[in-house]
C-alpha cells in the first residue's frame, strides 16, 4: 500500500529583514521547522545566520527575478517614522508595496502578507467596542502613517483583482508597542499629560511586537488568511491607563482639540496630522477572531504591554508629538498646555473681531 508524502515545506522570504519588526521574524522563522528554507531581503545584510540573504532594495523592479523560488513573501521593509519626510515617506512605502505585488505575481508567488494597522478601521466616538474584523475602512485619508496604509491596502485591492492566483493576508495590529516602536501612539505617553476629548472615554488596546512576529508567522503558514486583527485580549479604559501611567488627563473640546492641531500641523509645528489625534482621543479596539479560532493567544496583556512602553520611554519627553531635548522638557513641557490653549485663545479673538 503506497504511502502518502508530506508536502513539500514552502521557502519563505521576508523584506525589510536586517532590521526592526523584519528582524524579529526572520530570527524565529529561522529556527521553525515549517518553512524548507528562509530568505531575507533587503538593502544590507544583517546579522540573522542560518537564513539566505539577498541584498537588494524592494523597489527595484529587478526582484521578481530574486524571489522566482519564493513559495510565501512577507513584506515588512516600509518607512513608518513619525517624523520622515510625509511625501518622501509615502512614495518609498508605495514603490515598495507595488513592486513587491507586482513582482509576487509575476514570479507565482503562492501568499504575500502584508502589515498595515488597525488604524484603517479608523477611530471615533461611536466605535463599536470591539470591532469586527470585517468592519467597514472608515479612516480618514491624510498625509501621515494613517494614509499610507490606506494607500497600500488599495494597492492590495486591486492586485488581487489583477491577479486572480495572488492569495494576499492583510494583518492589522492595535497600537504596537515594544522595543524599538515609535509611533504617535507611544509618543502619547511620553507628554506630560494624557490628552482627551470632553465627553469621550477613550478604550486601550496594545499589540506588542512578540505578539505581531506569533501572528505573522500564522499568517505565513496560511492558517490565517484575508484580513486578520491582532492584538492583546480586551481593552483598558482610561481610568485605568492614568492609575498605571500616573499620568493624569487633559481634557479639551473636540473643535477646540482638532482645530489647533491642525494649525499646529500647518505650521510645522507638530509632525503628525490632526486626525492622528483621533486615535488616542477615540477607541479604536479590535476583535482578532481568526487567530482565537485557530488557537492563538497572545503572550501579553494590555496591562503588560503598557508597563513595558512606559519603562522604554526613557525619559524623553514629547509635546504636540514632537520630542524636546532633556534639557528643555520641563520648561516646554510646563508651558506646552498654555501654548495650545493660547493659540486657539488667539484665533477666537480674531474671529470674534472679524464678526464686529
């Protein structure tokens, strides 16, 4: 009686994989027995042994020719800094997306995974708490992160109907924290003060990075597949977020809030767009139903992980988004609340004056 072959392990190859987020799950899928071989691309070789490098930039149109033996892509190689260049930032995380897209289907890539946030779902006062995963995109477009992975998921939208035999994961995670994360969402509790919206009570919930790399490597395998929400189980209010940050609220009018950040924003004076303020003012919880069904749970818990993005903030200090040298944080800092209230004291004035 003739026995039946295993299936041939797929080889996988992850972009972005010297550093960062890249990194962390090369390292672990270099030492997982699902996967025949590993590659890591990127522009530099790292430091990750036991693994295939191949050193190449992911725009290049070039790479279809560089993952021909490719069975699963995961592209992680993206720039996500709060403080890059807007345009510049947005035109390298789209040359990257398309061209790793477009190159996965010329070269029969099986599965591409990719990471954007659950951010896309976008957040507001009326958020069902949790979201489903299959919750409408409802972010607003703009010039930060928040708009660039709307512009990817597009992207994604229309290579799958291009490429009928391309099978793409989406995995959105909650706010990520952990080693090496800086994100509007971290550099909230760097401020003085946590700020909120009159009237809102804001949920929390984090997605450390241990916790992302688990998911991805699901993702990879293909036990998970479409769009997939990860992130810690439940959520903290802001009760409780100020007894463990000892961080105490500052509560503004939403028009007064939204408006001043946006003219801050106009100025260059913050780094982010006012709508980025949406997701610490606003819950923006998901529910990560395919990885409960298949099994998975996450190693940390929202309490855990913001213990941990409160020890990593080494005692910087940011105001507007921005971060301040040590030596002027408690200056600026004392001063930052005035300043926004008094700017948006100064644009009343003025309106009131042009109404007489």
């Amino acid at each position: 009686m003739p026995t039946s072959k295993r299936p041939r392990q797929p080889v996988v190859a992850i972009t972005g994989a010297a550093s960062g987020l890249g990194r962390e799950l090369l390292a672990r899928l270099a030492n997982s027995a699902d996967f025949r071989r590993v590659v890591a691309i990127d522009e530099q070789r790292g430091d990750v042994q036991d693994v295939t490098w191949r050193v190449i930039d992911v725009r290049d149109p070039l790479l279809a020719n560089r993952i021909s033996d490719i069975d699963v892509l995961v592209h992680l190689a993206g720039d996500y800094a709060v403080d890059s260049n807007p345009g510049e930032r947005r035109a390298y995380n789209l040359r990257a997306a398309q061209t790793v897209l477009t190159a996965s289907a010329a070269a029969r890539v099986r599965r591409v995974v990719l990471v954007t946030s659950a951010m896309v779902y976008g957040a507001a006062p009326d958020n069902p708490v949790p979201l489903p995963e299959d919750s409408a995109v409802a972010a607003e477009p703009d010039t930060g992160v928040v708009g660039d992975y709307l512009e990817i998921e597009a992207l994604v939208r229309r290579a799958i109907r291009s490429n009928t035999g391309l099978d793409v994961t989406v995995v959105r995670p909650a706010a990520v924290v952990g080693p090496g994360v800086d994100t509007v969402i971290t550099r909230h509790f760097e401020s003085p003060r946590l700020l909120a919206v009159k009237g809102c009570n804001p949920r929390w919930q984090f997605c450390h990075i241990e916790d992302l790399v688990s998911a991805l490597e699901l993702a990879a395998r293909g036990v998970v597949t479409g769009v997939v929400a990860v992130g810690s189980d439940g959520w903290l209010e802001q009760e409780q977020v100020e007894e463990l940050s000892g961080i105490r609220r500052f509560e503004l009018p939403a028009g007064l809030t939204f408006g001043t950040a946006q003219r801050l924003h106009r100025l260059g004076i913050t780094p982010a767009p006012a709508t980025d303020l949406h997701y610490v003012v606003y819950p923006w919880v998901v529910d990560c139903g395919q990885l409960r069904e298949a099994g998975w749970k996450p190693a940390w818990t929202n309490e855990a992980a913001l213990e941990q993005l409160l020890e990593l903030r080494e005692n910087r200090t940011t105001v507007a988004g921005r971060r301040l040298p040590v030596k002027e944080a408690t200056l600026t800092a004392a001063g930052a609340t005035v300043a926004v209230i008094g700017t948006a004291a100064i644009v009343r004035q003025v309106r009131k004056r042009r109404r007489l």
